[in-house]
C-alpha cells in the first residue's frame, strides 16, 4: 500500500502542478502582453511628440515667412506712399492741356464757384435752350390749339 500511495501522491502533485503551472503561464502570457501594450504605447507617444515638434517648427517657417511678406508689404506701401507725396508736391511734367486751356477751366471754375456761392442757387444747366423731356411741350400745345 506504501507504494500506492506513493503513486497517488506523485499523481495528486502532478495534478496540482500541472495546474499552477497552467495558472503562472497565462498570468506570464498576459504580463507579455501587457508589456508589450505598454511598449507599443510609448512608441506611439513618443512618435506624437516627434509630429508635434514637426508641426510646431513648420508653424515658425510659416509664420516667419508671412512675417516677411508682411514687412515687404509695409515698405512697398511706404514707398507708394512717398512716391504719391512727391508728386503731389510736384507740377505735372507733362501737363494733359495746355496752358491757355488750362486758364480758360480755371476762369470757368471761377466763375461757377461764383455763382453758386450762395446756399440757394439753383443747379447749373449746361445746356443753352431747353432741353430734356419739356423742350417739346410748347410745340404740342401750339400744334393742338392749330388742330
């Protein structure tokens, strides 16, 4: 009987061992895993911050070249600026009229800003005669009454 038990213990022990050795292996397999989600976590963290500090330097070329275009564009308007100012305090270099039509519209303009001077005054009419839309009135009611 000694040796019966002794077989059963070793089968009793086997099974036992068979069973926590089946029990360390999955607790090892899901620390594996484990391990190996936490690697791969960290290399994706740690390719974030590389596209991160890429974007960010791609941000400061951006903006450092619309910080130039900016100035380029200030000191072309600047210039524009002095040029107009320059040639506002210039005489023309090649006047459009010539000098005695030049003083026939500044007598001209004298003398509308002369009629006009007071608050009242009727608009100008350009046109000697009548004109527009009453020119042919009389001309219908004589030609009416002729009937």
């Amino acid at each position: 009987m000694g040796t019966v038990i002794w077989v059963g213990l070793i089968v009793i022990v086997a099974v036992i061992a068979f069973f926590i050795g089946a029990f360390v292996t999955k607790k090892q397999f899901k620390q594996d895993e484990l391990k190996e989600q936490a690697e791969q976590a960290q290399s994706e963290l740690e390719q974030y911050r590389q596209d991160v500090a890429d974007h960010l330097a791609s941000t400061s070329k951006l903006v450092n070249k619309m910080k130039d275009n900016y100035n380029q564009l200030l000191s072309h308007v600047e210039e524009t600026n002095q040029l107009l100012l320059e040639d506002r305090n210039k005489e023309p270099a090649a006047p459009y009229f010539s000098k005695e039509t030049t003083e026939q519209l500044q007598a001209s303009l004298k003398e509308r800003r002369s009629d006009r001077s007071s608050a009242e005054a009727q608009p100008a009419d350009f046109v000697s005669g009548e004109s527009g839309l009453f020119a042919g009135e009389n001309k219908v009611q004589d030609r009416s009454k002729a009937s």
